[in-house]
C-alpha cells in the first residue's frame, strides 16, 4: 500500500510541474474500465483516451507483465486515432488485464507528450485514478468438505476394444500375405490377380521356335550369323529351362561343362552337341560361312537334342506335335 502511495504522489508532483503551456493543448486524458467488479480470473479492459491538438505526440506507457501489484496484463490492442476538424486528436488505447488475487486495486497512468518544436523537453501528465474490485467464488464453510484426490480408476476391458484389436491385427496380417503373394507372382512373371496361365514345358517351346526358323530360312538368304544366333540361342533357352543351367549367361565352352557335370552328354551325343556350339561361333565372331550342309546339320543337331533330353513322362503328350514339326522341317 506504501508503495502504491508514493506512486500516486509521484504522479500528482510531475502532474503540478508540468508546463502551463501544454495543459492548454490537452483537452483531456481519462482512464476508465469497463467493469468494477470481477471474479478471479476474469479480464477487465482498461482503457486510456486523451486529446490533444494534433502536432503533439502522445507516448503510452509499454506495461510489463504486471501493471500494478496483484493486475496481470493479458494483451494490448494497438492505438485508435480519431482526427476531429484537424484541430483535436483523440487517442484510444485499451490494455486487457486480470487479477487472481482478490482485493481492492488502484491503477492511475502516467503518459508522455513531446512536442515536435521541442523535442528534448518531453512532458508527463498524470491520469485519473480508476479502482475495481475482485472478488473469489463464494464457499459455504459451514458445509463445504475437502476430498484427497482420487486414484486412478481402472475401468475393465470390454468386447468391443478386444474385437479392434484382433480386426486391426488381422488386417495386418492379410495385407502382409497380400502383398507377398503379388510379390512372388510379380517376380515369376505371373498376373497379379487371377490364376497363372500354366507353364508351357521348356521342350515345346523350343519345338515351336525350330520350326518358325526353319520356315524363315535364314541362312538361304545369307543371313547366316542370325540363322545360328537363333539356334544357338533356342538351345540355351531349353538347357536353362529343363536342366537349369544359366545357359543364356555363359560362353559355349562353360555350357558343355555343364552339360558334362550333369550327365547329359549320356542321353545325347555330346560330340554333335560341341561341333554346332563351334560352328556357330565360327559364324557368329569369326565371319565364318558355313556349307549349306553344315547349316542343316546344326538344324538337326538341335532338334535331336531336344527330342532326345525331353522329359520322357511327356513323351506320348508332346508326340503329335514332334511329328508335326518334323513334317514342317522335314528332319
């Protein structure tokens, strides 16, 4: 309360000593509140309004925080000019402020004006005082109880938050198989959706490829490095499928290896199988132009070695279409 005294009285002496000259271009300067009374918590807008001619310049005062002890500031709202005939300004500026301790409080304001013509001798006036109450909620001593806080209560697991849980789970799990199941399609060049179309043995379709050479007749139109580029390559295509070798990836000399470590050599003549793989290679990366002879003899030497090597379960399956090509290619 002390403080708050001197403060008033401060304001009072520096309100008398003020010069003369500008209490007569101010024509006003009011605090008011728009509430007396409030409860604890509550805002209450404080507003500021003064008058002055309009060369002079008003400064309001940058509140902190607190305003006064025990009145918070919540926000300040910018400054509103009114200009009237050119001949008097008015100057609103409103603070939002609250109190959460209860009691009587005094609020008076201070504001400096300068003027233009001497700016290195700004004045202070000083404010009316304005007062408000804050009041606290009311409580009935005489029944009023105090209650501890309470733990925290468990409430038991009810059917419907299990039954999210196991819904969530399995989607989870159905969209995991999901998408490994496309995935493996998707890698072994199946369609996504729907049944895969069923594998055509890797025999037949070297069948099918012969015979489609042998009608294009390559080599008697001297395209003789493509005629064995195709044999060659419908050969490695059928040791890649029926014996699983990498054929498509290794050199002639590697696949006769290969053939060698899996005893293919005892079903079909290995020599034959070696001299079209060199043949081939002659014609291929050596220039090499092979006899009409030799030509046909490389034809035969792969169909034989497909025939041969076939699965022997597919034998009477596959019979009509070898006698088909045989027809065709006239082997």
């Amino acid at each position: 309360m002390t403080k708050l005294l001197k403060y008033i009285v401060l304001l009072l002496c520096m309100s008398v000593f003020a010069n003369k000259n500008l209490a007569q271009e101010v024509e006003g300067f009011e605090l008011s509140l728009n509430k007396d009374t409030i409860l604890i918590g509550d805002h209450i807008t404080l507003s500021v309004k003064c008058k002055f001619n309009p060369y002079l310049i008003p400064s309001f005062p940058q509140l902190k925080d607190t305003v006064v002890p025990g009145v918070e500031l919540v926000r300040e709202l910018p400054v509103d000019t009114i200009v009237n005939q050119n001949i008097i300004s008015e100057y609103v500026k409103k603070y939002v402020i609250t109190s959460f301790d209860s009691g009587h409080y005094f609020i008076m304001f201070p504001i400096i004006v300068e003027n233009p013509d001497n700016i290195d001798s700004p004045d202070t006036l000083a404010s009316n005082i304005v007062q408000f109450h804050v009041n606290t909620i009311p409580i009935d001593t005489l029944t009023y109880k105090m209650y501890d806080i309470k733990g925290q209560i468990r409430y038991p697991i009810t059917l419907r938050e299990i039954l999210f849980w196991v819904f969530i789970i399995l989607g989870a799990i159905i969209l995991i198989v999901a998408c490994i199941i496309l995935y493996r399609r998707w890698k072994n060049n199946q369609p996504l959706f729907g049944k895969p179309k069923p594998k055509v043995p890797p025999h037949i379709i070297a069948f099918k490829e012969l015979s489609l050479l042998k009608t294009e007749k390559l080599w008697q139109q001297g395209r003789v490095k493509l005629y064995y580029t195709r044999i060659t390559d419908i050969i490695r295509k059928y040791i890649e499928g029926r014996f699983s070798i990498l054929a498509m990836e290794k050199t002639s000399d590697e696949i006769l290896a290969d053939i060698k470590k899996n005893k293919v050599d005892e079903i079909y003549s290995f020599d034959k199988l070696r001299e079209m793989f060199y043949t081939s290679d002659l014609a291929k990366f050596a220039k090499y132009q092979p006899s009409p002879d030799e030509n046909e003899e490389s034809f035969k030497t792969a169909f034989e070695f497909v025939t041969s090597t076939q699965p022997k379960e597919t034998v009477d399956e596959t019979s009509i279409t070898e006698e088909k090509i045989k027809e065709e290619t006239n082997v």
